[in-house]
C-alpha cells in the first residue's frame, strides 16, 4: 500500500469516527509513529492536527446553521469547556465563535491537503486528477470496449451448445426477481441513494419494495433534478467519503456517474421490454442516440 492509499484509508477511518478517541493507527495495523510520518508527510499536518481542524470546520457549520449553545458546540467539537473552544476557535478563525456566526459565510480553514468538513458528516477530498466531462465519457467507451473484448475472451472458451442456447435473464447480484415495478422504483432509488450519499444521509430502501408509480414519479421530480444539478457542477475528480456505508468508502463523482449509467442502462432495457410485453411500445429500446442528438 503506497502513502497515498494508506492516507486516503486514514480518512476514510476519521470520517467514521469523528466523535471517537482517535485509535486510527490501530485500526489501521500501523504503529503511531509511522501513521504521524506518513499522514504528515501526505497531508501536511499530522493526524492530530487534522481531526482538530475538521471538528473546528464541523462546529463551524453548526454555529452557521443552527443556534446551538456554544458550550453544546464546544463539547460536540472534543473540548471540555466554553473558554478552552473558544481560545482554539480564535486561533483558528481569527474571531470568537460568538462574534464569527454572526457574519461569517464560510466554516473551511485554509488547509494543506484540501480535506474539509463535508454536511451533514462527511469529508471532502482533493481531486487526484483532473476529470472533464469529456474524459468520463471517453473513459466509459474505453470501459465498454474493453469489457465486450473481455467477455468475448471468455466466450471463446464456452461450447457451440452453449453459445447458441436461448437466453434466461441472469444478472449475478445486480436485481433479484425484478419486476416492472421494482425496476422502475430501483431506477428512481439509484438517484435517490447516491443523492443521500453525496449528502451524508442514510437511505432506507424498505420505501421501493411496493411502491407506487405516484410514488415513484414524486420522488423522480425531487431526486432527478437533484442529481442532475450535482452532475453539472461537480468535479468528476473530486472525492467524498459517504460515511452510510459499512465501513465507509471513497468514491468520485466522476466514478458514481459511471456507476449510475450503467447499472441504469441494464435496467432501463428490461424495462422497455417489460412495457413492450405488457402492449407499450412508444419507447422503443429506449436507445438515447436520437435524444442525445437533438439536445446537441
């Protein structure tokens, strides 16, 4: 594991466990003084001195956004008294927190290595890479290219009888039994899921299981515009770390554009076929080529 992983899987412990005494080099099988020496080197700042930094962003925020007490502040940030936050707040903000929320319009401090408190609880990191626009799509061919000449290796090694046997739908851990109803709330519950990701907030997917098309095109109009306002000013290579998940994981915008295209292209196709079994047949395939047309 070069420095650079085993910093990122230091974050992804931080995140976590923000609220937690700090026990990161345990966790991560490392001695203490090694993960001071490569967290220091990466990032610019020990390990230590980050967590202080994202705890003071975080109570940054909730003094922006709520009107908390500053000693329920000053707790929730790991300080044992009103006058210990309020010196540290200082040095860090340069106004005591009581002055700073009255005007203040943004709780980042400069930092070395670009990680900041993220609402409701997560972290943002700084991009690797650049990504355009253009690279995603260019990098999504690339992957369609190379996994069809990957499954036709495989391919290549199967019998005439099973290369040319009807197809019964298979799909390995992608949708159990899936209907037309649960394939449309799971199209709408993909947008859904990551808006919660990118947000910080839990999902509860029980909501899918029998849920109406009204249901189904209310959420779509709250979600869709949702996601799609994240596409269009995200940084494809910037990172977040969506603290739901058990443990949490790093992800780019530019990999959960990918991701939801497409898981959303197999299930969109069956369910074009699913309304075409069922006499609705004004979709077609569902094939984008003309739409993507005429928007450009």
């Amino acid at each position: 594991m070069t420095p650079v992983d085993t910093f990122a899987r230091f974050v992804e412990v931080l995140a976590d466990s923000l609220d937690d005494p700090p026990r990161y080099a345990e966790q991560l099988h490392l001695s203490r003084f090694h993960l001071d020496r490569i967290v220091s080197a990466v990032a610019g700042e020990p390990p230590g001195t980050l967590r202080r930094r994202v705890l003071l962003e975080r109570a940054g925020h909730r003094l922006l956004t709520s009107d908390d007490a500053l000693l329920e502040v000053a707790i929730d940030a790991g300080y044992s008294s009103h006058e210990a936050f309020t010196r540290a707040f200082q040095r860090a903000f340069g106004e005591p927190p009581s002055v700073w929320r009255r005007s203040a319009a943004s709780f980042e401090l400069a930092a070395p290595n670009g990680v900041h408190f993220k609402p409701p609880g997560g972290l943002r990191l700084p991009a690797r890479r650049k990504v355009t626009r253009m690279d995603l799509l260019q990098r999504m061919v690339e992957h369609h290219v190379w996994l069809l000449g990957e499954m036709v290796d495989r391919a290549s090694a199967l019998p005439d009888a099973t290369l040319d046997r009807p197809i019964e739908l298979s799909i390995e851990s992608t949708d159990d039994d899936p209907t037309l109803r649960s394939l449309l709330s799971r199209l709408v519950g993909q947008l859904a899921m990551w808006n919660a990701a990118v947000a910080g907030r839990p999902y509860d997917f029980s909501e899918e299981r029998t849920e109406s098309p009204d249901s189904m095109r209310q959420r779509l109009a709250d979600e869709g515009p949702r996601f799609l306002a994240t596409v269009r000013e995200a940084d494809f290579d910037e990172t977040f770390v969506d603290a739901v998940c058990d443990p949490p994981e790093v992800f780019t915008y530019g990999g959960m554009v990918a991701h939801v295209l497409t898981f959303a292209a197999h299930r969109r196709t069956l369910v074009c076929g699913a309304l075409a079994s069922a006499g609705v047949t004004d979709l077609g395939a569902g094939d984008p080529m003309r739409w993507v047309a005429e928007a450009a």
